[in-house]
C-alpha cells in the first residue's frame, strides 16, 4: 500500500508547503519513509492514518522542531531544512502548531495572557501588546476580562484549546499545523473546536495541515485528504471523492470502521483486516500494507507500489500507491486537480 512518488504533487505558484521525500528517522525506527506533500494558500489538507503512522512527526517535520533525516520543506519556495538555525529563528513566526493535549502544551505557570503573547515576546514584536491579545482571545470565544489573568489549571480543556489557538493565531502565520487538536476533548467540545477553527480559516485566511486519526472529523474541516500507512503515503484525493468511492483497501478499510449511530446495521466485511500492524523497525517488503492487504499478491511483495493516478465511477481523479486499487487506474500520469479554496 504504502509507496513513494510525486504524482499528487501540484506545479503552481499558489503552493505555500511542498514536502518531497521527507524522511525522519529515530535510532533505528524509521517514522517518516519518503513522504511528499503540497498544501496551497487557504487550503486544509487532512492527514490521516492509524496511531504510530508517522502523523506527528510529519507535522513536527514541517515545524522543524526536529530536523529530517532527509528531504525537503520548503515554504512559499524556501527551504527550511537548508537553514541555520539563526535564519531559522527568523521564520519561525510563519509557522505554529496547535498540539494534542492542551493543557500541557501550555506553560503552568503563565496566565493566559502571558500565554498568548508569548510569541510577540519572542519576535520582539512592536508594543503594546495588549490590544492585540485582547482581540485574538475575543475571537477565539474567550472574555480576556474574564480568562486573561487565569492560569491553564483554572480553565477546561476545551478553553484551554482555545487558549492554544489563539497563540497560534496572535503572529499572524502563514501555516498552521494542527496535530488532532479534537482527541482529548469531549465530543460535544470537539464540535466547538472544529467550527472555531472553520471561522478562523475564513477570517485569518489561513493555511492547515489538521492530522488526525478520525477521518469523520477530517472530513468536515479538509479540502484535501491524504492518508498514511507505516510512514508513507498510499492515497490523496478530495474528501468527497475519497469517501465516496476510496481506491486503497487500507483507506477502504479505515472508512468502513466508522461506527455509524445505528444498533441494527452489521459491521462491514471491508473493515475486518487480518493481522497486526507491522513494526516500523522491520516494515514487511514492497507494499508495507501486504501482510494485511486481502487483495496481495506475490507482486506486492517484490516491488513497492509508486503513486499513480486512478478514476472513480464519476471521472473524478486522485491518486493512489497500490497495484490493485479497487477503482481503474489511468495509463498515462496526470497532476491531481482540487478545487482552489475561496
């Protein structure tokens, strides 16, 4: 399943992230394997895969809060990765990540104000401060009169969330990189987020890599989805073509173990993989999805798939690494085509 190639990868100037062959690597665990992306300006690409995929050290990648191993991130066309790390400091303000747990990504000890200015502290931005905190907390839902002097034990994890974004939100970035903010919230709190972060996309214009692992969530936030398996990539399309008629029995899989609020309907056939997830330190030969693929063949085990293009039923496009896609594949090589975000 999991393959290599650039297929997916768009040539226009209205590309602001382009990631080619990343690879990280942790002793001898190799968490990223080859790993290319794109994200144009105001658009959501959801990236999505099973737990220990190599989701987050994607997005940690990307940050460079630790350098590849190898590859490229460039960023509206410079390249991260060949910065020292004085040039480095000077660009990190175009970048932010909202992380996982929020309570402890925030700093104990500082109030929310204190917080949320802590960026502007670090770029030496003009002061005052105050106006603009007060108004980055406004529109993140939270009252600075009533929150700004709290500290992050005194808040719920959902304010505390809130508190994250709008430090994200107070440099202004070009980028910002969220690592399943959702998960540890309740669901009726996930909602919130979700929606908070759809009206801060229309009013900051802003640009999200948003990974995950509920492709339910990922769905209503994304305008790209790209799916991962054991640190590569093995399909990219639009959320509704990927939902509507996936090409990968991995993503078909994933799709099929959405619980659906029903207590007669069965459990699909499509979701019962056979065997247990691979170890990354000794990732099975050619296609790493093969040893729970049911449609491997000795094929698969010699050579890795490469991510080509493939039709769905409609004619839409997308792209897929597998040599038995469960929709036609395309002879010749085209650029994946998406719908340029308002």
């Amino acid at each position: 399943m999991a393959g290599t190639g650039q297929a997916h990868l768009r040539a226009d100037e209205d590309v602001l992230l382009r990631v080619e062959d990343l690879v990280v690597d942790y002793r001898s665990v190799r968490a990223v394997a080859g790993l290319s992306l794109d994200i144009r300006r105001g658009e959501t690409l959801g990236l999505v895969g099973e737990s220990g995929c190599g989701k987050s050290s994607t997005g940690r990648a990307v940050m460079m809060l630790r350098k590849p191993t190898s590859g490229h991130v460039r960023l509206a066309g410079r390249d991260l990765t060949a910065l020292r790390p004085r040039q480095l400091r000077a660009v990190r303000g175009q970048l932010h990540m909202i992380f996982q747990d929020p309570l402890s990504s925030l700093n104990p000890r500082r109030t929310v104000r204190e917080l949320v200015a802590d960026g502007l502290s670090i770029t030496r931005a003009p002061k005052p401060w105050d106006e603009r905190v007060d108004t980055v907390l406004t529109a993140v839902g939270l009252d600075p009169a009533v929150v700004g002097d709290r500290r992050p034990a005194s808040l719920s994890g959902g304010q505390c969330q809130r508190v994250a974004i709008a430090r994200a939100l107070v440099l202004d970035p070009a980028l910002v990189i969220c690592d399943e903010p959702v998960s540890a919230l309740d669901v009726s709190i996930q909602a919130q987020i979700l929606n908070l972060l759809a009206d801060m996309k229309a009013r900051y214009a802003l640009t999200l890599l948003f990974i995950a692992h509920d492709l339910a969530v990922v769905k209503n936030i994304s305008d790209r989805v790209a799916v991962m398996y054991l640190g590569k990539i093995c399909e990219v399309a639009t959320p509704d073509r990927l939902y509507l008629e996936p090409a990968h029995p991995y993503t078909a899989a994933l799709l099929a173990s959405i619980p659906v609020p029903d207590p007669a309907a069965q459990p699909s056939a499509v979701a019962e993989l056979s065997g247990d997830l691979p170890s990354p330190v000794f990732p099975p030969s050619g296609c790493r999805f093969r040893t729970r693929c049911p449609y491997a063949s000795p094929r698969c085990v010699e050579e890795e798939p490469q991510l080509r293009p493939v039709v769905g039923a409609d004619g839409t496009e997308h792209v897929v690494a597998c040599h038995h896609p469960l929709v036609e594949a395309v002879d010749v090589p085209v650029q994946l085509t998406a719908p340029t975000p308002a």
